[in-house]
C-alpha cells in the first residue's frame, strides 16, 4: 500500500471541507455516489467540522449522531459547527448538517485533552488472521460468483476501505443465522500518523455492514428488495490511537430487533488485540411497503 489509491485519495478530498464562515464548512460527495449519500460520509464530514473548531491537542473521544433526512449527493452538504463548551479538560461541539435549508443529520461530539488513568478492555475474538482470508481473485470466486447480483454489485464497487470477512455464509444463504460477524478493514493506502484524520476515516467506515448484522438472525440482507433499511443513529467512542491503513478487526453483533428497528453493537481492534474504538447504532429495517395503487399504475 505505498502510491495512494484513488478511492483514498477520492476520500481525503470529501472530508477536507471548505471553510465559508468562522463555523461553517461545506463538504461535496463522490461525482459516482448511490443515490443518497453515504451514511458514514456524513458522520466523517460532520466530524471534520467540528474538529476544525477545537485545539489539535484535544481529540476526539465520543459521538452521536442522528440521521433525519436523506441526503443528496448532487448538492453539497453546509455543516454548521456550535461550540457549546471549552472546558478544562473537555471540549464539546454540536453540528447539523443542512441540505436544501434542511437539518438532514446532527452530531454531538466530545474531546479531550491526553491523560493517563486506569485501563482495561475486552479480548479481542479469535479468528483467522487476515493473510490467511482469501482475497481478491479468491475471494471472488468464492463469494461473488454465487452471491445474488446485488451483492456482487455492493463488492465489485470500488471503495476506499478493504473488507476480509471471516464469514460469507450470510452473503449466500437465506438461513436464520447467529447476529454475528468479523470483518477485517484498513484503508488501501496510509494515509499518514494525523490523529484527526485517522479518527474521522474509522468514524466512515464504521458506518458499513454494521447494520446488516441485526438481518442475519431473520434470513435477510439489506441488499433483498423487500426491506426497507437505513441508519437512524450512529453512536462511537474512541478509547486509544488508531492507524486505519493497518488492519482492524471489526467484530460486531445484533442483541434485538423489534419495533421496525435494529441494534447493532462493533468492537474495533488493531492487530496487537487493542481496542480502538466501539460503535452501537440502531436502524430502520421493515418490509417495504407496498405503493399506493394510483402510485403503482403511474
């Protein structure tokens, strides 16, 4: 991983966003996006903005967001940044992200000045190194020629972020399976040492496959046609220094779905076993409803 990608370098020039006032910033999405934008894209570029309105000595050590509306990938996203608090140990920003005068997603953040204290964590999951994943060729093979075609449109999409399941019995069967994954992610290329910039690239991908997770235990994916899914509420805390271009084991579980909703649980360890980072979100995921009959007809 040593000349950048293009996917990377594509995704460095999103999250650096344009200044327009003292707390505004103006972020754009990728010329070939979905049809809305990426959820993690919104949660990295709101986090860009307020980190831009706080000390380089204070980083970032919790957020939560809520999505509201969708967001359009045409027209560019204007992030405005409240400082509600500089305390003396902590740091505290409030950030709505506004699309065609519309609140489309909002950001609380909290930041902390560097200092020692008690430490523990969670074991990292046993599982396969990612050397020994198939990959590539391989993993083609193995997945995307008997996966359904939506699934094979979602992998053979280029994207910063490299994924190793451990695990593709999801992608390939309609079986109730245990809410459980682990996935091996980094970005292609390094993307440097920059605190800010490593935390605002993990708070991106931390957005992808996780809410797939909360489907497994119902046979269903988010790429079938009758479900509805989508992410209502992203939440992440930051517990040590992280580097996104080495490999990062992102284990995650469901421990309910009800009411229309998923919960969805992620650990994110670095090789060494260190945990850097656990994420929750709760998202939409419901058969689709039917069209009105005079819509269906149209």
């Amino acid at each position: 991983m040593t000349d950048m990608d293009e996917g990377v370098a594509r995704l460095l020039e999103i999250l650096d966003l344009e200044r327009i006032e003292e707390n505004l910033f103006r972020g754009v999405s990728p010329v070939q996006s979905w049809q809305r934008v990426f959820g993690g894209q919104v949660i990295a570029q709101a986090l860009v903005a307020a980190q831009r309105t706080v000390d380089p000595e204070r980083q970032v050590h919790s957020l939560h967001g809520y999505f509201m509306r969708p967001g359009d990938p045409k027209v560019p996203i204007v992030y405005d940044v409240d400082r509600i608090r500089d305390g003396g140990s902590f740091t505290t920003r409030r950030v709505v992200a506004i699309q065609h005068g519309a609140a489309i997603f909002s950001l609380s953040a909290s930041f902390q000045r560097h200092e020692e204290g008690l430490v523990h964590q969670a074991a990292m999951p046993e599982v396969p190194h990612p050397d020994a994943l198939p990959h590539g060729a391989e993993l083609a093979a193995m997945l995307l020629d008997r996966a359904p075609e939506p699934v094979q449109r979602y992998w053979r999409r280029p994207r910063p972020i490299e994924f190793r399941p451990v695990s593709f019995a999801h992608y390939l069967t309609t079986d109730k399976l245990e809410p459980v994954q682990q996935i091996w992610v980094r970005a292609l290329s390094d993307i440097g040492n920059d605190p800010a910039l490593n935390a605002a690239v993990l708070a991106y991908l931390s957005d992808m496959t996780l809410l797939d997770t909360a489907l497994f235990a119902h046979g269903l994916s988010v790429f079938d046609a009758g479900i509805q899914a989508a992410s209502l509420d992203h939440s992440m805390w930051f517990h040590r220094p992280v580097k996104v271009s080495d490999w990062l084991l992102y284990a995650q579980d469901s421990p309910s779905s009800s009411g229309g909703r998923g919960l969805t649980r992620g650990s994110l360890f670095a090789l060494d076993g260190a945990l850097v980072a656990s994420v929750a979100q709760e998202g939409l995921i419901r058969p689709r409803r039917p069209a009105p009959e005079n819509q269906a007809s149209a």
